[in-house]
C-alpha cells in the first residue's frame, strides 16, 4: 500500500510533533488542528501495526490506577450474577419471565423506557467525560482493554517477557514451545469459557448456568450461546486485540468529532522533548527532553508512537506517560515530557472547559436525563391494574331491585414479595362490591380477579343519580397495598345502567 493510501485510511487526527516546526494554532477551546503524519514501517518502529505487537509490561502511577480500575472492572462482572438478594438473582434479565430483577426492584417490559433513559444518560455521560477527558473509558474502565491486559498477563507469566515471547515466535517448534503455547491457550480458553458463563449469567441465573456448563449438562441454546460468547473472548483479548480498538469499535471512529483543543489527552510535549536524540545520563546537549528511549512505543498497546501527536488509536491507558516518566526520573529530568494535557495546555493558552459550547451541552443533558430518570423513577409504580368489563353483558337488573355490573380485575404485582391489595371503588353512584374486598398475589405474579358491583335500583330511580348517569356512570378503581398504602394504583372505567 503506498503512503498516500496509508494516510487515507488511518485516518489520523494529530497534533505537531514539534509544535514550531508546524505552527499548529488552535483558539483556547476550539477545534484541533489535522497533520498527517509518516506511516509506520516495521523496520522504524518494532510495534507497527502490521506486526505483532508483543507489549512491554509496565508499572507506575497511571498503571496502578488501570489495574485497580480494571480488576474492579473484573471482579463485578463476575461477582454481580452471583449476588442474592430478597431469595433471587439481585441482577437479572430474566428472558423467560421477560423482567429485569435489580436488588429488590423488578422493571417489566412496560418500564423498559426507564431502562432506555439509563442507557442514553450513560452515552451522554460518556461523550461529556470524553469532551472533557478524552478516550479515558477506553484505558481504563472498557472491557476489551480489561480483557486484553488479563490475556497478556498470562502470556507474560507463561512466555516471559516482550524480548523472550518475541523470540519464541521465532523459535522452530520444539517441546518448550508447544508446551508453553498449549498452556497458555489453555488458560485463554478457561478464562473465556467463565467469562463466556459470567455474561450469560445475567441471564440465565448463574446457579444454573455454572453448574450446568461444567457438567456437560445444559441444554443445546444454553451451551451454544455460553461458547459463542467465549469464543468472541477468546477471539478479540487474544488474536484482535488492538485492532478491535482500530477498526471495530465506534466510538474509536467518532470520539474525534467530540475533542476540542481543551480535552485532556495523553500528549507529547514537543517543544521540550525535540530535538530528540540519545544520550549518555548526565551528559551536556543541546537535544531536547527525549532520548528517543522508545520505551514509550513499547509499552503502547496499540502500537502508536505518540510523540507523532495524537492519534485516533490512542485509547489514553497512560503507560507510554509512565515509561516516559520512568526514563526522565533516569536522566534527572523533569516528569511529564508526555502526560495529560489538553493542546491549549500545550500552546501555553488557558484552558477555557466551561465555556465550550459540547462540554456545557452535554454537561446540560446529563441534567436534563437525570431529571427524567427520577421523575419516571418516582412515577413508577409496582403495582399494575388492567380493568376490563364484561362486554357479553352490559348490565343486570336482578329480582331484589339491583342493577349489576360484571368486571375482569388483571392485578400484577410488580414487586419481589407476596402482597395483599384492598379493592376500593368510588364513583358517581353508591356503588358496592359484591364479594370480598381483598386480594393476594404473589411476587412477579398477575391474578385475574372477577368482580361484581352493584347499586340499588332506587338509587337509580329516585334521581339521587342526575339524568346524566342515564346509559353509563363514571366508576373509579383503586387497588392499595395495606402494608404500604402509598403504593396505589386506579383506573377509571364506566357502570352502566338501563
Ligand atoms: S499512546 Fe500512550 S496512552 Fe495512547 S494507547 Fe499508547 S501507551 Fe496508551
Ligand atoms: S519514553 Fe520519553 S524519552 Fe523515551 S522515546 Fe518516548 S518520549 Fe522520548
């Protein structure tokens, strides 16, 4: 492919490698400026993109955070599903009953609007911390990431280090090796499969999915989706990895349209580090700050080298910021020739977030959704009324001088425990249930609950109803539950009379 073509499908958005030598201008919370920058080639760059690229393990400040953030990231996923509550899964898409158990809270398919307000409140949250702190949810907290870096962990403790898994690569197949390759595949293969039953368990109850997976004993859907989800981890933590990031993930693709000259990303400092050149420690030079150590392309995850400027495969893990610290420390040099900071930071201008016109606008919809959210939470109610009248039979005048009306009560109990509700009628007329004012239902369940009001016919007759009762009167439904009578719900239907 020629370099023309290279840039074209890169699609790189890049600061200056050296800000003076391109002049780059931006306004102190405006848009940043496109440099297309060399293509990588295999013999300039040891983790260019049409290699392998074999991570150097790296520790410091921003690496802890990572791993902190990522084996919390971990441990919830994997723990969630199997947390009980109130007798049950505490989180659970249950597809079968078609309702999402949240510790205690149950959504049925009527409030799954709150489940769609939630979700667009999180993108919108994403985009905000985005504007503000660039692809930080990709280095930190995305599960591609998390995954990957458990996969290279293993393949760290099994093959050894960059230098020594570079050279097995090459190594002619011999029992070392293929014991070494199977174990690690193996261990691969084990951590998909549990994850592989840590996601299906959300919904499918993990009791059974565990069980049943590792005793061969669950059923054709349940092991084909289990294994295709372990198969998907399989694939994207150990063969795809960094080109997930590049060429799958969306947002990699569309995070751009949301920086601005404010957003904080892991940048170079060029004018201090170029010229770059290496250098014996303490050694008199004119160079810059970097000693073109590489480290801070080795340790990359996605093979960039980010002294080229920024780079839509930047996913912000901060280790090229620890490698570079770690080399200033070396050399006596001030820290953070790479580190997080916005181009303004880099310009010398005054970062302006507050007034950027993307950072106040989703800052103002987040406000907006989250207003929604507690409304529609605050709405909802855990009790579901459908009333239906009898439609065979209008009305009934019975011998001793009533006037009769058939109705279907469908009563759901939205909640997770059993409850007794308490039919109250009330209208334009006396009206009065025949039969018992109570009834129970179960946790989850819907009872269909057949009722009949009545009201004197001399009420009817003598007028203390108004002519405009004639042919139908308005009738109320109120279901309430006596242990929690905040919690009712009513609907309206008609009585009708001759
Ligand atoms: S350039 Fe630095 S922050 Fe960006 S992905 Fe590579 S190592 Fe991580
Ligand atoms: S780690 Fe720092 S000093 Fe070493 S090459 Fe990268 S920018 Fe230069």
């Amino acid at each position: 492919m020629s370099k023309t073509n290279n840039l074209a499908d890169s699609d790189l958005l890049s600061t200056n490698s050296k800000r003076d030598e391109f002049s780059i201008k931006t306004n102190t919370h405006e848009s940043i400026a496109i440099k297309q920058i060399p293509s990588r080639s295999p013999n300039t760059q040891p983790n260019a993109r049409n290699t392998k690229i074999h991570i150097r393990e790296q520790k410091g400040f921003f690496q802890r955070i990572r791993t902190g953030l990522n084996s919390l990231l971990v441990v919830l996923f994997f723990l969630m599903p199997l947390i009980q509550y109130q007798g049950r899964q505490a989180v659970l898409f249950d597809l079968e009953e078609q309702n999402f158990f949240f510790f205690g809270t149950t959504l049925w398919p009527q409030d799954f609007t709150l489940l769609a307000w939630i979700l667009i409140t999180a993108a919108f949250l994403l985009f905000f911390i985005t504007t503000f702190l660039g692809r930080v949810w990709c280095g930190y907290l995305c599960p591609q990431t998390a995954w990957t870096f458990i996969f290279v962990w293993v393949e760290n403790k099994i093959e050894g280090n960059r230098n020594k898994r570079r050279t097995l690569d090459k190594a002619p197949w011999n029992k070392n090796k293929i014991i070494k390759r199977v174990s690690k595949h193996l261990i691969w293969g084990i951590i998909a499969l549990f994850t592989g039953c840590g996601f299906i368990a959300y919904f499918v109850p993990a009791q059974t999915v565990y069980p049943q997976i590792f005793s061969v004993n669950a059923s054709f859907l349940l092991t084909a989706w289990v294994w295709f989800f372990a198969i998907c981890t399989y694939v994207n933590a150990s063969l795809m990895r960094e080109m997930v990031c590049l060429h799958l993930c969306p947002y990699a693709r569309f995070q751009s349209s949301m920086f601005d000259a404010n957003t904080i990303t892991v940048a170079y400092d060029a004018t201090r580090g170029e010229s770059r050149g290496p250098r014996k420690r303490k050694q008199e030079t004119n160079l810059g700050d970097c000693v073109d150590c590489n480290l801070c392309v080795d340790v990359c995850p996605t093979g960039i080298d980010i002294r080229n400027g920024l780079q839509y495969e930047c996913i912000n893990c901060g280790a090229c910021v620890d490698a570079c610290n770690q080399t200033m420390d070396k050399f006596g040099y001030q820290k953070n020739l790479i580190g997080y900071r916005s181009d303004n930071d880099l310009a010398g201008n005054k970062n302006a977030p507050l007034k950027s016109l993307k950072f106040s606008g989703y800052g103002i919809c987040i406000l907006i959704m989250l207003a929604v959210i507690s409304a529609d939470i605050y709405l909802k109610k855990d009790i579901q009324l459908n009333v239906i009248r009898d439609r065979m039979n209008l009305y009934r005048e019975t011998l001793d001088d009533k006037i009769e009306n058939s109705f279907t009560l469908k009563i759901r109990n939205k909640t997770q425990e059993k409850k007794i509700y308490q039919i109250n009628i009330t209208g334009d007329m006396d009206y009065r249930l025949n039969g018992s004012r109570f009834v129970t239902v179960e946790a989850g369940e819907q009872v269909t609950h057949p009722i009949t009001v009545v009201i004197d016919s001399t009420f009817y007759a003598t007028g203390m109803g108004t002519d405009s009762h004639a042919g139908h009167a308005n009738i109320s439904f109120k279901i309430v539950d006596i242990s929690l009578t905040s919690n009712q719900v009513s609907q309206e239907s008609n009585f009708f009379t001759p």
